[in-house]
C-alpha cells in the first residue's frame, strides 16, 4: 500500500505525521492478558511467560527514551558553538544516540555511566536492595525462553512419605531459588510446580514499573532528571 487519504486532514499539500511508541502499547497490553480465560493449564502458562517478555519490553524501551531524553538535550546546546565544534560534538553524540539505540539491558549500566557519570546499579540498590536483582531475574527468564533453553524440573523422594526434593536444572536454576526465596512458587493441585504463575507475574510487573521509577529519581542532574520524567509522561500519554 502506497497511497492512503487521510479523512481527517484539510490541507492534502502539507506534511502529516506522527510520532507513536509501541514498546508501550505492547507493555499496556498486560492488563488484558491477566484477564483472558485460558482454555488450560499450558495456556495459561504461556500468557504468563508472554506477560514476563513484555515487562522487559517496557524496561529495555523506556531506558533508552530516558537516556536519549539527555542526548537529544545536547543537540541544542551545540547549536551555540562554532561550526567546527558543532560538526564535532554533533558526531559524538550521534553516535552515542545509535549505541543506546541498538543497546539490550545488558549494556544500560555503561551508557547510563557514559551519559549520567552514575554507578546505576549502585543507585538503584540504595533505593531499594533487592530491585537489580529482581530484574536481573527478570531479564533471566527472558533470555531463556527467547534462547529456546529446556526447563527441568526434578522430584527427589525424599523416604518421607510423598515429600518429594525439588530440583531445576541448567539456566532455570538460579531464576526458581530466587522465586522461591520470594515465596512466588506454588504447587499445583498433583504436587508439581512451574516457574509461573499469578503472583510471579504481578510481581514483574510491580517490579518492572519500580525500576523505571527508581531509574528516573536516580539521575543525579536536575535538568536532566525533569528531561526524563517528560520523556515519561509524553509517551505514557501518548495514543492514536
């Protein structure tokens, strides 16, 4: 399709557009999930999982819109130098704006030093202690099942009646000590237990709005931490 007629708008000579974020459409989109009525058990597991890529979706989006809410800044302010300069720093930080924009979570502690000259997840910590953590298992989850890794789950007889050890193997392992350490895991009605459930996606979802929060109040300029709160609210409220 290479033509269309915009209903709404006058003036067919001028320019339309607009600007849209999908990454947060995707994000708003987890209320509905929770609400649809699966068919079964392996269904429902899989709206889980969905749920969980789509809080990382929100964390890896919006971290980069808040760093590049600085970058974009600069632009302005190099508008003021001389036109040797500006060719200069126009450059640099076009090219730290790519790096952000081709950037995983991975790499947000090192453009956020690059940008904010801040230790993120030292910042993030003394807000909160176990926050990194949390989404560090987030984004651990999501690698897994984005890496087609197998999910082991093992039941030890334990000589004790039907107790049984529970035992995850290879890269679940570190994800089903940290939920259980949070209490999240729950057995199902045959005794066996799974990495989601309910309460482990309302809690990456508290998580993953507490992190962006907590990444904003930690930006350690003022301009810069308004810059980003802005960013924020603009996209929150934006809508076709």
């Amino acid at each position: 399709m290479r033509k269309t007629e915009l209903n709404f708008f006058e003036n067919g000579n001028c320019l339309a557009g607009y600007d849209y974020y999908p990454f947060y459409e995707i994000f708003k989109s987890i209320r509905f999930l929770i609400g649809i009525k699966a068919k079964n058990e392996k269904e429902l597991r899989g709206i889980y999982y969905t749920i969980i890529i789509q809080c990382t979706t929100l964390i890896e989006g919006m971290s980069g819109q808040i760093i590049n809410s600085s970058i974009e800044h600069r632009f302005y302010e190099v508008e003021n130098f001389s036109e040797k300069d500006k060719e200069f720093y126009k450059r640099i930080l076009q090219n730290l704006e790519k790096t952000v924009n081709n950037s995983f979570f991975r790499e947000l502690e090192k453009n956020w030093e690059v940008v904010y000259d801040q230790d993120l997840k030292k910042a993030v910590n003394e807000k909160d202690s176990e926050l990194w953590k949390s989404i560090t298992t987030l984004f651990q989850i999501r690698n897994a099942i984005s890496h087609g890794h197998l999910l082991t789950v093992e039941y030890h007889p334990t000589g004790n009646n039907n107790d049984f050890d529970i035992k995850v193997l290879d890269k679940y392992k570190g994800i089903y000590s940290f939920l259980t350490e949070k209490k999240l895991i729950e057995a199902d009605r045959l005794g066996m237990v799974h990495l989601v459930n309910k309460k482990v996606v309302e809690f990456f979802i508290e998580e993953a709005t507490k992190f962006i929060n907590a990444i904003i109040l930690s930006i350690p300029n003022n301009r810069d931490k308004s810059l980003a709160m802005n960013k924020y609210q603009f996209i929150r409220e934006q809508t076709l």
